[in-house]
C-alpha cells in the first residue's frame, strides 16, 4: 500500500532572533506609539546594535517607507517593499541587502511576514485601512522600544566617558609637560612615562587616563603644589578656545520648498584624532605653533580655505543654534569647531553616512564645510525622519552645490534656527 507525502519548500533558516522577532510580530497587544518617536529610538540604538552600513542604510529607508498612521490602534506597521528594490536603493546586490534584513530581524526591530508566495504588497480600501499586508513588520520594535532606549542611553554615556577619558590624556599630558619647563625639579620620568601612556594604543582610554592623573599627581606633589587646586586650574585652561563671533539674528528665511518624497513600494489601492595636540607638545615645538595647528582656520590651509567660500559667514555660534535636535538627540554639544569635528563620527553614526562618502566630501570641500553640511543633515533627518530618504546622496548633492557655488548654507543655517524644533 502506497503513501502519499506532502513535500514542503524550505523558504529560509531560522535564527532564535528570528523566532524571537516572529513571536512579538505575533501577539495582539501591540504598545501604541509614535512613528517619529520610533525612528529616533532606532537611530540613536543603532551603534549599540552592531547596525551601520548598508543594514542602516536599509533601515532608514523602511522607517521612511513606513505610515505614520500604521503605528496606531488597529493597525499593522508593514512596509512591502522587494529586496531587488532595496539593491537599487541601496546600490548593493540583493544578497548583501538579505544580509542586512536579517540583521534587522535579528536584532527585535522587525521580523518577516510573508505571503504564500513570498512576495511581499499592501492592498488598502479607500479610507487608507489595510486589507491585508505582506511585508517586513515594525510590531517587534514597538515591543522593544523601552529596551531600546535605555540601550542607546547606556551607549551614549558610555561614549560621553570614553571621549572625557580622551580629553582628560591629552589635557593632563600637555600640564605635565608644562611643569618640566620649571627648573626647580627634574620631571623627565615623568615626562617619558606620560609619552608611554600617550603611545600605549593597546590600552582602553579609561585606564590611561587612569595612569595619566597619577602622574600628574606625581608630578605635582614633586613641585611642592596641591594636586586638588591644581587640577581645577587646568580644567579652566583656556587652551582650545577659539575666538569665533556668533553672527547676529538677521532676517534670513529658508523658503525652499522640500518636498517629501517616499520611495516607492508594492501598495495596491483597491481601486580628528584625539591626543594630537599632546604630540605635537611632547616634540617641544613653541605654544604659539602648536596653538595655530589646532585652529580649524589656520591661513596653513590655504588649499582648503580656497574651496569653503560659503563658509565664510558661518560661524560655530550659528551652527550650534540651529542644529539644537542634533545636540539634544546625540548628546554632542557645538560649542566650538573643535567639538563639532570631535562629534563626526556619531553624526555618521546618525545618518548611516560611510566613512568613504564623507572622505569624498572632504576631499571636494574641506573637513569643515563637509562637517556642517553632516550638521545640517542630521537635523533635518532628525526633525522629519520621512524628509532625507537617502542621506548620502543628499549630502553629495550639497557638496556639488558648494562646489559650483550655488550653495547658500548661511541661509539653511539661519532657516532651522527660526524653525520651531
């Protein structure tokens, strides 16, 4: 007697992740919340997830193809769009995008729900309600947004310590090497163990600035001075100001119209390296020249002073204005050139910018013009997720811009800063 047996095609291999992700996309209960809310969140955990390049890339165009009004009761958060269109998007070949989607999923920010025939679309009646939706669903996020949050939290102050860590070798390397200048006692030990800290790589930034306040506490009390009230002088040490004057409230308006475009998918309708200046001290060069080398205007850039002429009324007072979200989300502060170009790698974080597309812009205009551009990005993205779909290309387009000399950045500048945040 024969059997008969139903033969089952294997779509794809299962992760706990993935098991993890489809579970919450299951359960009724989804938590309400906002669209902008969510996008923020994920923004801000991406770094601590492990998430950049193409899979952030992928999910900043899923959080601008997704509706805002899916997100609230009675609805599903589904966004249908194919892998082949999010190659075309993204530039990369559908393999590298799969990767990136199961990352994704991996990670509780969405997990897969397929159709029987594994393509995925979104019918909608009139009134814009969901039919039926096959897609890659938000539900597991919106469950995960509360760990979510603390989790970037943590990273971000994690961040802020590491780069204290960094400020505090560099400042505490230049005092030591200011008190060997004094000819009452010899400090060269000193001197060369601080040098050791400053070349040791190897070590996390904690410890060595761990070892490198020992030494200035060695140092000190070798001179006969209180350690306590001498730190607190050198954390007022004026070095790294800069004197930039903030450019007055005029009336400029940005009246460029930006339309809000959203990348097409399947709905149907039915119907700066940090410890530098510390090296350039310990080769026993002249404060003044070691100061010139650190300003961002320094007339040794003739070549890059040359190529930012619409940078020319900016000033790091006006950027810090107008790029407030920016500051407020990220935990970075622009209060001078040099903290804007120490925060350029968490405003790529931010945007999902790579290191090779901002290279370029600097190559074009300069690291400073290619960093308030990074500026002006980041808070438009962050003030309106579904305005930049595609970041990089827009900061391209503005580095071309300058380039031709058709970039008005004072006026953008100028325009976010009168714009309610």
């Amino acid at each position: 007697m024969s059997q008969k047996h139903t033969t089952i095609a294997n779509f794809r291999s299962l992760s706990d992740g993935i098991i993890a992700s489809a579970i919450l996309a299951q359960q009724d209960n989804r938590p309400i919340i906002e669209k902008h809310e969510l996008s923020l969140t994920l923004k801000r955990v991406a770094p601590a997830l492990g998430i950049k390049g193409t899979a952030y890339h992928i999910l900043d165009i899923l959080l601008g193809l997704v509706h805002a009004d899916d997100f609230q009761e009675g609805n599903t958060p589904i966004v249908a769009i194919s892998n082949q269109r999010l190659a075309e998007y993204t530039q990369h070949t559908t393999r590298t995008v799969t990767r990136g989607l199961k990352q994704l999923v991996e990670a509780g920010i969405l997990a897969y729900k397929d159709s029987p025939t594994g393509r995925r679309f979104i019918d909608r009646n009139r009134a814009g309600q969901v039919i039926q939706a096959y897609g890659l669903d938000f539900t597991p996020a919106c469950f995960n947004l509360a760990a979510f949050r603390k989790k970037a939290d943590a990273f971000q102050k994690a961040l802020n310590a590491e780069r204290e860590a960094k400020r505090s070798v560099t400042r505490l390397a230049r005092a030591i090497l200011d008190l060997s200048m004094q000819d009452d006692v010899d400090l060269g030990k000193q001197v060369e163990s601080a040098q050791r800290v400053l070349d040791d790589t190897g070590a996390m930034w904690h410890d060595r600035a761990d070892a490198m306040t020992a030494l200035y506490q060695e140092a000190l009390s070798k001179l006969g001075y209180d350690a306590d009230k001498s730190e607190e002088n050198t954390k007022m040490s004026p070095a790294h100001d800069t004197g930039v004057v903030t450019i007055p409230n005029t009336s400029y308006s940005d009246n460029i119209s930006n339309k809000k475009l959203r990348p097409c998918s399947n709905e149907q309708v039915s119907n700066s390296e940090s410890g530098q200046a510390a090296q350039w001290a310990f080769r026993r060069k002249p404060r003044r020249e070691i100061e010139q080398k650190q300003l961002p205007f320094s007339q040794d850039e003739g070549a890059e002073l040359g190529k930012i002429d619409c940078m020319d009324q900016v000033s790091i007072g006006l950027v810090q204005t107008a790029c407030k979200k920016v500051q407020t989300v990220t935990g970075c502060t622009f209060a001078s050139w040099q903290e804007l170009m120490g925060s350029a790698q968490m405003l790529k974080l931010t945007i999902g910018l790579s290191d090779r597309d901002f290279g370029w812009g600097v190559e074009r205009q300069g690291n400073l013009m290619a960093l308030v551009c990074l500026a002006v990005i980041v808070e438009k993205a962050l003030r309106d997720p579904e305005l930049i779909s595609h970041p990089a290309a827009y900061f391209k387009a503005m580095i071309d811009r300058a380039e031709e000399g058709n970039l008005n950045l004072v006026r953008s500048l100028h325009g976010l800063r009168m714009e309610p945040v």
